[in-house]
C-alpha cells in the first residue's frame, strides 16, 4: 500500500541550526507529497507541496523540501530554527490525503 | 475570509449517547475530509467525499460512526452509540480536487470529544 512514514518522532534542535525532518514514501509510481503543521491546540496549516513540477519545493515560515526519487523520500529543512518554529510536523500521502505519525519538533533557546 | 467551520467545538458526553458533529466546508471545494487525532494513534483519516459522495470510509468503525454529506455544504459525522475510546479531537477539512489532485486541505479548528 502506498503511505509515508516519518523517521522520527521527536526531533530538538537549538535556535538557529538547521532542521531535518525524515519522511520516506512507499509508491510504484510518483505521488503527490505534502508537509503541514500543527503548533500546540491549533489546526493545521500546509507548508508545502510537492506534485512534480520540481523537485525542490519551497514553503513558508523559511521551509523546503527535496523530493528524491532515488531515495524516496521527501525530507523537510530550515536553515536556521526559530522559537515558534516548535511544533507538530505531518508528511502526507497526497493521493488519499493520509498523514504520517508525526515529528515532534522541539526548539531549545 | 474563507474557512472551515466545524461544531461543535467542545463535547462532553456520556457513554451510549449519540454524538453528531457538522462541518461547513469552504464555498466552491468538492471535497471533505473527517480526521480523528489522538495521542496514541495521531490524525487517522476516518473518511472522504468528492463531489458528496463517499470515496474512502476504511478508517471508520461502521458499526457506531457514520458520515453523509446531505448537501455541499455541510458533512456531519454521527456517533451512535458513543464509547470513551471516542474521545479525540475531530477534524474535517475541505479543498478542491481537480482531474485527480487533491490541493491544498483546510482544515476546521476541530471538535474536541470527551466520552465518559
């Protein structure tokens, strides 16, 4: 079956290093891939999309994420972690819009 | 400014009550998903709509959850009869599918259900 998996659960970085959040694809074929997120007792907001076009796909609040065929995965970074970047990140299968189990994302100042 | 809108927002109840949530989902988007979030188990899709009909309801319990879309602008999400297990945060998001794709989702703020 086609899904995503997220490599890791909780992530903690210090502000201003870069992030990494893992997220890997199982597909035949190239699907349709999303990263949202969620801060703490709010809904969730899309950060970015991926649908072919280019394999780098840039998002908000500084966010990209490279899509590799050879790797299947999908991976989420920043350059430099900000306090209100502390959140709950979700990779999604776009095709039946079903979410990862989640990276927790934590910033220490 | 155009957003979901889910009801209700908080829900306290006791077990063997039926629990029915509605969403209204953004003018002009054919298609809505339910979500259900917990802490053990994370955002489980439960079901989906295009064009109000039901594509996806593997991830529901058919024995107590049922989902319709009676018109394009609302989805309820019923729960006949409720169990504390039930208790979870709801979402339902909608957006617009076109030849395939799925754009981007919006969500509601959630309904937040507590079974005792």
């Amino acid at each position: 079956a086609q899904s995503v998996t997220q490599l890791d659960s909780h992530v903690s970085v210090s502000e201003g290093t870069p992030v990494l959040l893992r997220c890997n694809y199982s597909s035949s074929y190239s699907p349709s891939l999303f990263w949202y997120v969620q801060h703490p007792n709010k809904g969730l907001q899309l950060l970015l999309k991926y649908t072919s076009a280019a394999t780098l796909v840039k998002g908000i609040n500084g966010f990209e994420a490279e899509f590799k065929k050879s790797e299947t995965s999908f991976h989420l970074t920043k350059p430099s972690a900000h306090m209100s970047d502390a959140a709950e990140y979700f990779c999604v299968w776009g095709n039946d819009m079903r979410f990862g189990a989640g990276t927790r994302l934590t910033v220490k100042p | 400014d155009a957003r979901v809108t889910q009801t209700p927002r908080h829900k306290v109840t006791e077990m063997g009550q039926e629990v029915t949530m509605r969403c209204q989902p953004i003018l002009g988007h054919n298609t809505v998903f339910w979500y259900r979030q917990t802490m053990m188990q994370g955002l489980e899709l439960l079901a989906y709509f295009r064009n109000r009909a039901p594509l996806d309801d593997s991830g529901m319990p058919k024995d107590r959850f049922s989902a319709e879309m009676p018109d394009a602008t609302l989805a309820t999400l019923k729960i006949q009869p409720s169990e504390p297990r039930d208790s979870a945060v709801y979402f339902c998001a909608s957006g617009l599918t076109v030849t395939g794709d799925t754009g981007e989702l919006f969500f509601g703020e959630g309904s937040r259900l507590t079974v005792l």
